[in-house]
C-alpha cells in the first residue's frame, strides 16, 4: 500500500523536537520562551509519536503481524540497550538496578520500553474482546481510566512531598497506551467508515491553531504559578490528547509528495542515535543549543543516509528475505508501510 508521506514528514518534526528537548536539559539552557514552547508544544511530541505508533500499528494487527512485529521490536530494543550501555550502566549494578533499568527503559530508550508494553496491551485486550466492536469499547474505556490515572500519579508527584517515582506515571500503561489506543481507533474507523468523517484541511489545521495557542497559555500559565523550572506540572489531560489527535488528523488531510529519501528512517536514525551525539559534542565543549541541533540531526541522518545507500547497493545482491530483516522497506523510496488500506476489511488479525 502507498506511505502517508506526509506522516514520514511529521516524524522528522518530532524527532527533531525530542533533539531540541534533550539539547536544551542536558545545557540546562533556555528562559522564559523556551519554557512555554517547550512545555506547551515540544512536550506533545512523544505522546503524538505514541499516536501514530498505534494508527500505524492498526494494518499490523489486522494483517496477523502483530506478534512477529512486536518480537522485532523486543529484540531491537535489547540492540540499542546494549549499544548505550556506558551511557546508562548503574554506578551501583545490583541485578535489580539492572532490571529496572531495562524495564522501564535507560535514558531516551524508555520510549521503546512503553511503546512495547501499551502495543502488547493493546493485542491482549482486542484478543480478548473477540470482535471488533466490544474491543473498541474496551479500549476507549481502558484509555480514559489510565490516561486519568497516570494524570493523577503525575500530581502526585509534582504537588507532593513526598512524591511517586517517574517510572510510576511515565511508563507504558498510563503515558502511552492512551495515546496509542487513539492512533488505533482513528486508522479503525477509517477502515470501515473511509475518510469523509475527517474534517476538511482548513478545519483540521485551524482547530490545531487554537488547540496550540491552548497549550501555549497552559504552559504559560504553569510559568506563572510554579516558576522557570525543568519540572513542570502534569497537563490537562483532554488538551493533550485532543491536541496529539489533532495533529494526527492535519497529517492525514495534509499532501506531501513522495520525497526523494525515506526520511521515516531518518528520522528513526536521528532519535536512536541524537543522545550520544549530543553528549559527545558536549564533552568537547559544545554548549550551543542550536549547534547540539544541527550535530545531533545531521550526523545521525548521515549515517542513515550511508546506511540506505548500503541497503541499495545490497540488494540483488543478497536474499529478499535477508535485505527485509536488514532493513525492512527503509531501502525503498516508496516501501510499504503499516497504514490503514481506507475502506477496505482486513483479512486476518493477531
């Protein structure tokens, strides 16, 4: 089926986002007007990422690749664990230090720790729902209750003193099985109702507008009650999930032309490899915000660039079978990806 490009556009931007975020933290750099562009728009990008992992793993599921898909993505994970092991070896390594860190996920890596667990959730619950309809309720109601939930724990640990661990909120369950279960339930409906539901381009990115400048005075707000700080409250939570939604929906009635590279592996290269470029360039004495942006960008976007020029010399040259492991369709320009096929049953599930 035809790539969203527009979706691949829209990763690039988040992965760009989550470079500014960890070069600004880790420079401790940045006042007032990066507080509230941080907090009010930089902060949505991982849930919005959690949106469209879920739109995007609707065709998995329904395909019957869920369990070899999310097998990868195990087994990917434990690669780029095993790579960044300096980076977040426990200075006292006791065997539980060690399995927190891999459960809940080292440093960036937490991301792909969640996004397993709420994939995996997500599976269950449809397994056990049976049929499609219960299994939308299902999760419609699950994702109310953890999003919710993780708010409140989030409270929790901001407003008391005596607080919760991050990894009691900031995990799989209560941080990104809502919004994956969103992504699911848009790319479901357009399977079976198709795309005339969706609003118009203009809607879409004028609802997008206020729902930004929302967001902006939320966090401008939260400047003003709390102060400049690295920590900050936790978030309306119906905002922040209307606002990733939104931005899901703009993607979807927005057209981009097929692009000359698959910047969707680009973009996955900048956000695997971003943190050590970043903490590189710092022990060298970079300090620059937006030097540390333009490194952690584009060296790792030229090592995916090596990397797919490889992957087309390669292929002919090795099996089908063996190139899809390598690379799956990253060495295509238009490879297939785990969009939703618009009006159309899928033929299996699992």
């Amino acid at each position: 089926m035809p790539r969203i490009h527009s979706i691949d556009v829209l990763k690039l931007i988040i992965a760009a986002g989550v470079v500014w975020a960890h070069a600004t933290l880790l420079t401790l750099q940045g006042g007032a007007v990066a507080y509230v562009l941080g907090q009010g728009l930089v902060r949505t990008v991982v849930p919005t990422f959690a949106v469209l992992s879920g739109f995007l793993f609707h065709s998995t599921f329904h395909h019957g690749r869920a369990r070899g898909w999310l097998i990868r993505l195990g087994l990917f994970y434990l690669i780029w664990t095993a790579l960044y092991l300096p980076v977040w070896w426990p200075q006292d390594p006791t065997l539980s230090a060690v399995v927190q860190e891999l459960v809940f996920g080292p440093i960036h890596l937490w991301y792909m720790a969640a996004l397993m667990l709420a994939l995996v959730t997500l599976r269950v619950v449809l397994l056990l729902a049976g049929d499609d309809r219960r299994g939308r309720w299902w999760l419609m109601v699950l994702g109310l209750v953890f999003l919710l939930c993780g708010t409140a724990l989030q409270a929790v640990g901001f407003f008391h003193e005596a607080g919760v661990s991050l990894h009691a909120w900031r995990n799989g369950m209560f941080f990104e099985f809502p919004f994956v279960v969103i992504g699911y339930l848009v790319a479901d409906r357009i399977r079976r109702r198709g795309t005339d539901w969706l609003p118009s381009a203009r809607q879409a990115w004028s609802i997008l507008g206020v729902l930004a400048l929302l967001r902006l005075g939320e966090a401008g707000l939260s400047l003003h009650l709390f102060g400049l700080s690295i920590f900050a409250p936790p978030e309306f939570p119906f905002l922040s999930a209307a606002f990733s939604l939104m931005v899901l929906l703009v993607a979807l009635r927005t057209n981009v032309p097929s692009l000359p590279v698959n910047i969707a592996f680009l973009s996955m290269m900048i956000y695997f490899l971003h943190f050590i470029v970043l903490l590189g360039a710092i022990r060298f004495g970079v300090t620059s915000v937006w030097a540390l942006m333009a490194l952690g960008m584009g060296l790792p976007m030229l090592a995916g660039g090596a990397l797919l020029a490889l992957g087309q010399w390669l292929r002919g040259r090795v099996s089908g079978a063996w190139h899809r492991r390598l690379y799956g369709s990253a060495g295509l320009r238009d490879g297939d990806d785990p969009a939703p096929e618009t009006g159309e049953m899928a033929p299996r599930r699992g």
